[in-house]
C-alpha cells in the first residue's frame, strides 16, 4: 500500500529512520537510489518530497516513409511490435515520431528532432534516414541502426561504428537460398528479383559465388524485377524465361512470381528470399522461404538502448529457412 501520495512531504531523517527501525545512514543510502529513480526530490532546507510523477526513459522510434507501413510489409509493423514489446519489458515510454510530412527524405521536418539530446534513446530503421545522421551523431544520442547488410559509403559507415548497428544479415541468407536450390535437385535455376541491381545489396555477386560452385563456368539466369511491375508483365517474363531456358527452380522476393509459374503448372522448388509476413506465405511441398524475425529485432533492439555499453557495437541476425507449411 503506498503510504505517501505523490507531493507529500517524507518525515525529517531521524523520524524516518526510527519508524522505519534503520539507522541514518541506511535510510540516507534509500533515499539517494529513489531521489537517482526520480521518485523523490530533495529540497536543501525544506526535505524530501514524494514524486508528483516518475519520469521513465524513452524510446524514440523514427516512422520512415508510408510504403513500409503498407499492409503487405511485414519489416516495419513486426519491427514496432518487437520495440512495444521491449519497452514494455524495461518499463519505459515509447514515441513515435514522422519526421517527413511528404514521406521523402529531402523533407525533412528538422523541428521534430530538436528535442533530441544526450539522454535519448533512438530507433532508426534503414538508410532512408542517411539525411538526418549527422543531426544525431550532432546530439550525442544512444542509436540503434537497424539495416539489411550492404556495401556502405565511409561517410555512412562512420556514424554506424558510434552506434548500435543491427545487421540483417541478407547476404548470407541469399547465399543460404541459392544453395537450397541445389541442394533440391535444380541445375538450372532462375533468380527473378526485385533490387537485383541495387549495388549495395551485392544480391547479383551472392548469388553467382553459390551458383560458380554448384554449375562452374555458367553465368545465372539473373533477372531484374522492378517492385511495381504489373502482374501481366511479371507473367510474360517468367513465360519467356521458361521457353527460352526452361529452369528447373527459382529464387525470388516477389510473391506475385510464384503465382505465375504455378498457373503454367511448373512444380519446381520456389524459395520466397525475406518473406516477412505470414498472409504472404503462399506455396506448396516445393516452396521454402527465408524469413528474419523482425519482432526480437526491434525486442533487442531496446534492450541494447537501456544499457550504458552498447554504442559501438555491431550485432548480426539471421534468417531462418522454413518449409512451406512446416514451422
């Protein structure tokens, strides 16, 4: 039961000692931990005050641009849920905070992060923010960078080394994907992705390093799928690709391709590479997956804010690979 509502005054030491059958230095050691805790305050002269209000930590989590938020994208929404879920375990405050009122990067709303100091705990997720980095590093606050593992520019890689850096270790799980290919029986697979010639990714090289091992001396069939195309155009593609090379597997990060090649009836091994979301977890016995668990991303990634040493430390996660159907 508490004794003394907040704003109350506490008893004069010695009374307080007595009642509470400790001696003074005891009780002068209690009260120091709660006045740390914010759940006192001492006033030189007057004595020591019951908290109107306990101030907790917080944890800052940058919203980044609406497309991740869409229903579909499963690496923001099960990150946030993760970092509600290690706020909660730390008993501290969670805010939001959309820093873009046009969701572009060039826009950036400066006045959202002058709040922003020394003792702020910060999410950010992707290099979409890359823009606001000097801002943080200039306030001095506790990051965690969370981001899939590219080739960085030093200019980037330099604040990453200061902060917590949380790596999606996607170039290793699409080396895994590749090889599951093989290991399924293919000899000449497919990889029709989206990103494919994003050059930080390195997606083209992972693959060609797996793919010179299992059939040396052949190039992969690698094929670039722009994100937006319509599903008619991604249906033409993997018919061509089909008559003109006949594949016997595929790798993609598309859902719509697996669709398509079980509409001309190819029951062939399919790997979805990232797959985050469980309504887009379409297959048969021929499908697996890679997935990151993005839910004990954002859960680590708070409690690697709440302690002192974690700035300048690099964490990896990795993918698991799942059967379709199998967990």
């Amino acid at each position: 039961m508490r004794r003394y509502p907040p704003g109350s005054l506490l008893p004069r030491e010695v009374d307080f000692a007595v009642k509470l059958g400790v001696s003074r230095d005891t009780l002068r050691h209690a009260l120091s931990m709660l006045e740390a805790d914010c759940l006192i305050r001492r006033v030189r002269g007057y004595g020591s005050f019951v908290s109107e209000s306990v101030r907790r930590k917080k944890i800052t989590f940058l919203l980044p641009y609406a497309q991740s938020l869409e229903p579909y994208s499963g690496f923001i929404t099960g990150l946030l849920q993760g970092v509600a879920e290690g706020v909660r375990e730390c008993n501290c405050e969670l805010e939001t905070l959309p820093i873009s009122p046009t969701n572009n990067p060039e826009d950036i709303d400066w006045s959202k992060l002058f709040n922003l100091n020394s003792e702020s705990r910060v999410v950010v997720c992707g290099f979409w923010f890359e823009k606001i980095f000097p801002f943080l590093l200039a306030s001095r606050c506790k990051v965690a960078m969370i981001h899939d593992q590219l080739h960085v520019e030093p200019a980037v890689s330099a604040p990453l080394s200061r902060w917590c850096d949380m790596v999606k270790m996607t170039q290793t799980a699409m080396k895994q994907m590749t090889e599951q290919l093989f290991l399924r029986g293919c000899r000449n697979p497919v990889f029709l992705l989206c990103y494919l010639n994003d050059k930080r990714s390195c997606m083209a090289e992972c693959i060609s390093e797996v793919c010179e091992e299992y059939m040396p001396g052949r190039k992969p069939l690698l094929v670039d799928i722009p994100r937006d195309m319509p599903v008619a155009e991604v249906r033409q593609i993997v018919s061509k690709c089909h008559e003109n090379c006949h594949f016997d597997g595929c790798l993609t990060n598309k859902p719509s391709i697996f669709k398509c090649l079980r509409e001309v009836e190819l029951r062939i091994p399919c790997g979805f590479s990232d797959l985050m979301q469980q309504d887009e977890r379409t297959g048969d016995a021929h499908t697996f997956y890679s997935e990151f668990s993005m839910y004990e991303i954002g859960r680590a990634a708070v409690r690697q804010l709440m302690l002192d040493d974690s700035q300048g430390r690099r964490f990896e996660f990795f993918a698991e690979i799942h059967e379709y159907g199998k967990q």
